[in-house]
C-alpha cells in the first residue's frame, strides 16, 4: 500500500513540471529578431503571469517602437490560428508549459 501511495505522488509531480524556459515551435524571423522577440515574450509573461492581454499589449508595443508599426501578438492557452503574415516575422513559441505566444507583423 505504501509503494502504490509513494507511486501516485512520483505520477502527479511528474504532471505538473512544466518547462519554465521558452520553447521555440515555427519561426521565420532572423537570428537577431526573433532572440530580441524571444527576451520580450518571457520578459512580457512573467511580468504579467495572470494577465495574457496585458502581456500581448506589452509585446505589441515593443516590438512596434522597435521594428516598425503593425505587430500583432496572441498570448494564451488552447487556441488555433490561421493568419497570413509578412515574410521573415512570425514567431510562434512556448512558455512556462501550457501559455502559447504568436507575434506576426502584417503587410
């Protein structure tokens, strides 16, 4: 009984780790852009960890005074997307497990 009790708390830990580094999945953008993009998403997240809107406004923003107007970014859990964007700027990434980041700059 001990062991199946000492085995269900080793499952449920094993559930809940979720990885606390940002995990790239599609990115166009260059090497410079997209780690400068990269910095502003974990800096965005954790500053505003119970607020995605406001972590979408910030990244928007930024990235907006720094390469040029019409950034849009998506910050939050369990969504599909489709979107058109202009070459070389989309980002598409992880962070902090479930909490999903888009930013794309349209034409």
């Amino acid at each position: 009984m001990a062991t199946d009790a000492a085995d269900g708390e080793t499952q449920q830990k094993e559930e809940t780790k979720r990885h606390t580094y940002p995990l790239i999945r599609t990115s166009d953008m260059n090497e410079e852009v997209k780690t400068e993009c990269m910095e502003l998403c974990v800096t965005a997240c954790e500053k505003f960890s119970q607020n995605n809107e406001n972590a979408a406004r910030m990244i928007k923003e930024t990235m907006d005074k720094k390469f040029g107007p019409t950034w849009q970014c998506i910050v939050g859990e369990g969504y599909g997307f489709f979107i058109e964007h202009q070459v070389k700027s989309l980002l598409y990434m992880f962070f902090g497990g479930t909490t999903a980041i888009i930013v794309w700059k349209c034409a």
